[in-house]
C-alpha cells in the first residue's frame, strides 16, 4: 500500500523561516505523484527495478536568507532525505 504524502509545508519547520513570497515545484505535485504511480506499476510488472523520485523546489522570500544556516537548521530533520546546497550564482 502506498501513503500519499501532501507537498511539504515550511510552516512545518521546527524553526522561523523568513516568509516565502513564491514557491515552484517542478514537477508540480499531482504529476510528480503520477509519475510515482506509474513507476509502481512498472515495478510491479517487473519493467523497472529501482525508481530514485526527486523534483525540485524553489522558493522566493521576501528578504535575503543565509542558505548555509538555512541548511544547518534543516540538518536535523534530514534524517528521511538528502539534503544539498547548490550556489548557482554568485549572488
């Protein structure tokens, strides 16, 4: 039996947050969660073996944040994921 998670929610954190102004989830939750049924289905057929889901989202605040506290703060609820920061720009 598969659990449907609902999309995380940063009100969850067990911290303050600067607040986010934009938010964009690529891909967006209802295909990503087609895709994850899909690929249940092909494993269960014996189609695929191994499925690693990943999306990403991108999230906007309405001031300047410090990605690294950011990711420190996080650090303890990543015990259920892989947590990584990418600098994509200089800014």
């Amino acid at each position: 039996e598969v659990i449907r998670h609902e999309p995380w929610e940063p009100s969850q954190l067990p911290f303050v947050a600067p607040t986010i102004i934009k938010r964009q989830d690529t891909p967006d939750f209802n295909t990503y969660w087609m895709l994850i049924e899909d690929a249940l289905k092909k494993m269960d057929k014996k189609i695929l073996k191994k499925v690693v889901p990943a999306r990403q989202t991108t999230l906007t605040y309405d001031q300047k944040i410090d990605p690294f506290q950011l990711l420190r703060m996080l650090n303890p609820w990543g015990a259920e994921a892989t947590l990584f920061l990418l600098q994509l720009d200089p800014q």
